[in-house]
C-alpha cells in the first residue's frame, strides 16, 4: 500500500513533465506546411535553444504560396502556425508583384480576414505592392 502511494506522485509528474517537453518539432512543422494546398514552399526552423527540457520550442516559418492560392488556402497555413508557438511567419505569394504577410502568434486569432486582405492585394492590378506585418500595412498602387 506505501508503495502505491509513493509511485502515485511519481507518475503524475512523468505525465506532466512528458506533456511540457513534447513540443512543436520544426521539420514537422515544414513537412506539414508543404503539404497544404496552395503552398509552393515552406521553410521552418527554431529560434533559441531546442534543448530545454521543459516547454514548447518557438518556431519560425517562411512560406511561399502558388500564384493561383485561394484566401482559404492561406487561412488554412495560417491556421496550421496558429497550432504551435510562433515568433514570426512570413508567408508570400509567387508571382510578378509583391504580395507578403509578416505574422507573429498574437496576430493569428483573425487569419480569415488576413487571408483575404493578402489575396485581394495580390490580385488588386492597381496594387503593385503589399506588405503587411504586426506594426503596419504597406500598399503601394501603381
């Protein structure tokens, strides 16, 4: 019986410290990313030390998108970084112009109207840049 009430906190703490050190694993992140619809290419890695036992890495993520991507086709990249703890994400549109979208975690809670905002300048042909990051939106018209 005290070995059961000894072993009983030991358990609970290996399930907690086991939930704090799984993390959000950057290729994961990549291969994840590379796989949605409308993504030409995505690059993620970490920012700081991997090695810490205890928490969740920060991630940081720069993903092209095709030139033919839907708003919910970057809604759904953005809602993919929404999933793990993001420093910062940049996420492009190919093509001719200049279409980018400068995030960081604490911007993701609208990622519709984000998605939307980007894919409108992009196809906007009296827009001829648009950069949009957490301090402020630049649009340059033709």
């Amino acid at each position: 019986m005290r070995l059961r009430a000894a072993v009983a906190p030991i358990l609970v703490l290996v399930v907690i410290l086991g939930g704090c050190a799984s993390g959000h694993d950057p290729v994961e992140l990549q291969s994840r990313l590379n796989g949605l619809p409308g993504v030409d290419s995505a690059i993620a890695g970490s920012v700081g030390d991997d090695d810490l036992p205890f928490g969740e890495p920060t991630v940081y993520a720069s993903v092209d998108m095709t030139p033919d991507a839907t708003a919910d086709q970057v809604a759904g990249v953005l809602d993919v970084l929404a999933g793990v703890t993001l420093e910062t994400a940049e996420i492009r549109m190919a093509g001719p112009k200049h279409a980018s979208l400068v995030v960081s975690g604490g911007m993701l809670g609208d990622s519709e109207r984000l998605a939307e905002e980007l894919v409108a300048a992009y196809l906007d042909p009296e827009v001829c840049s648009y950069t949009r990051d957490p301090q402020d939106t630049d649009v340059r018209y033709c």
